[in-house]
C-alpha cells in the first residue's frame, strides 16, 4: 500500500522561500560550486543571477567538476560534465575540472562550500578552509530516498509526494548533516503517470531546489545556532536507500518482470536489456505498451514476432511491443530485423 500524508498538499509553484526576516549576518560568500548534471545546473544559475543582484550576499562562484568520461564503441568520445559548459560559456564562472579531492587546493579566499548532486564526498580538509562550512541541495525529502539517485528511485518506487532537501555537508557521511530546509509537509504531489520522466522531475526539483537554497543563505540558516527544519523522519513515511543505478537495474528478467514494471523503468531510466534465446544482449531503445486481453497467447517469458511486431511476453502474461532495439556491439536502433531473424 503507498504510504500518503493526511495534509493538503500544495503546487511546486505555490512555495516561496524567498521572503526572510533573520537577524543573522555573515561576510559575502565566496563560494565553491562543486556540480554535475541538469539538477545542479538550476541551483548554479539562481545563485550566479543571485550574486549579480546582491553582491553583498554572494561575492563570487568558482565552479569544481569532475571531468569527462569515455563513452560510445571503443570509448572514443568524451561526454563532458553539463554544468562545464553552462559554467564556462553562459555564466563565464571560474571552473576546476577534479576528479578528486586529494591533493587539491581550494582557492583561497572561500568561505563556503555548495555541493549539488555532485558525486564526489567533501573531505573535512575542504569543508574546514571554509569559514561557513558547507551545504548540500538533495532531491528527495530526507531521509527517505538518501544516496546518490533520488529522482530516479522516487518515480521507481511511485512515490504519491517528493520534495527537496537543504542540509549541511557532513564531515564524515553523505546525506547525514542538519536538514536547514524542507519542503513543507507534506510534500509536494506527484502525478506518477506516464509522461512524468526522470528529466521532467529534475527540472521540477530542480527549480525548487534552487529556490530553496537561496532562501538558505539570504536567511543565514547555515550560521549557528543551527535549527533542524527536518520534518520527514517523525512522519511515518517509508525511508529507502536511493542506491547507485547500475547496469543491474536495466535488466529484463522475463521471469519476474511483469509489463508495468518494464515500462516504468524504461520511462526512468531507459536503456533496458534482456538476452536472446542464443545468449545475444539486446537494448530496448523504444517499447509500447501491447494492447491486453486478458489472455497470454504465447508462452509465458519469451520474445515472439507476431506479424511484423516483437513482442515481449513476461511470465505475469503482461506484454510489450519493442518498436527499436539495439544488438550490443552493433549500430545503435538496427536490431529489429535481426532479433526477428534470430526467432525464426
């Protein structure tokens, strides 16, 4: 049964975090920016538009990120880091390309450190060369859903709410320092419908989180006495690890994946995999739902092709139609015509 709050819930749009009245002061924050992907972009920008309307609030940015990776057959290309081009090119910011802590110097004239779905964990060393310590934008309503892929396993699991998080770096673990902010209770509401994917979530959390961190720091929240605003952990809800999307989570097993749970994780996370009957790997690119009957017309747990369409027939008597698939280790979307072959 999914656990859902008794409270009313409010719009994405409706929270404004913006308006504070704190007493508290601070030096103008010259922050270290360490980011990656699409969800800490949106934090990037809002504190960039932040620092150029409020100088005495935010001082300066310098950006860390990590570099690119190898990827695609033979690991030829590199595929950067989103937020290096948006750092360099849009908002013409400082950046160091890291892929590690140890060794490296922080510039010094930081205060404050701002981690943003960034993958690598602060070290004390850094967190304490900074006189403001450091704070981390989370995309879920900790504790519920720590660790590294939030989005992802919040639309896996079908989450009715979701939120973002504002919380102090940790010294010594990820996701474990002192909740500054929370969506209010009791969260914000989810349509986990078919069109919510993980890139429109992001955006979604993305831009709250952003908001929510600038109320952070033009309420001086992060200054001690720091108050815990965590409201998630005394509510009852179910609190899961959002553990690391691995190849794993992409595999089809036919034997216990029933339909809808195929096209969910397509949804989420594309990409998704099975075996053929003579051991090929093939990567559904594009799957449909099929049309039920109520019947199971073919034996349960296998691929058919059934007048021009490949069906994958699950052992619930669920099915979906693949419109494109790839052969590994061959052109990506040709695998059509070769997967119906190999059934023949």
């Amino acid at each position: 049964m999914l656990w859902r709050p008794s409270a009313p819930v409010r719009s994405f749009r409706s929270l404004n975090y913006r308006r504070c009245n704190s007493t508290k002061a601070s030096e103008p924050l010259k922050i270290l920016f360490c980011g990656s992907d699409e969800f800490s972009i949106a934090s990037l920008r809002a504190l960039n538009n932040a620092k150029h309307q409020d100088p005495k609030l935010i001082q300066s940015i310098d950006v860390v990120h990590r570099p690119g990776k190898p990827t695609g057959r033979g690991l030829k290309v590199i595929r950067e880091v989103p937020i290096k081009q948006i750092a360099t090119k849009e908002l013409n910011l400082n950046t160091h390309e890291i892929d590690t802590f140890t060794g490296w110097i922080p510039p010094v004239s930081i205060n404050m450190i701002i981690a943003v779905s960034f993958g690598l964990f602060v070290p004390p060393r850094i967190l304490g060369s900074a006189k403001y310590g450091g704070v981390n934008v989370h995309p879920s309503l900790l504790p519920d859903f720590w660790g590294p892929a939030p989005i992802q396993h919040t639309l896996l699991k079908k989450r009715p709410m979701t939120g973002v998080t504002v919380q102090t770096l940790d010294p010594v673990h990820f996701d474990h320092g002192t909740i500054l902010a929370q969506t209010p209770s009791p969260g914000l509401p989810l349509d986990t419908g078919l069109d919510l994917t993980t890139a429109k979530l992001t955006a979604l959390l993305g831009e709250a989180g952003a908001q929510m961190l600038l109320h952070v720091l033009e309420s001086r929240a992060f200054l001690p006495p720091l108050v815990d605003a965590g409201w998630y952990s005394a509510s009852g809800g179910p609190i899961d690890h959002a553990e690391k999307i691995t190849k794993q989570h992409r595999f089809v097993d036919l034997l216990t994946a029933t339909a809808d749970d195929i096209l969910i994780r397509h949804r989420v996370l594309g990409g998704l995999w099975c075996y053929l009957p003579n051991g090929e790997r093939i990567i559904l690119d594009e799957i449909v739902p099929s049309k039920p009957d109520g019947s199971i017309p073919h034996e349960p747990a296998t691929l058919i092709d059934e007048d021009g369409q490949l069906i994958l027939q699950t052992n619930t008597g669920g099915a979906v139609i693949i419109t494109r698939c790839t052969v590994a280790g061959r052109k990506r979307g040709t695998g059509l015509m070769h997967v119906k072959h190999a059934l023949q």
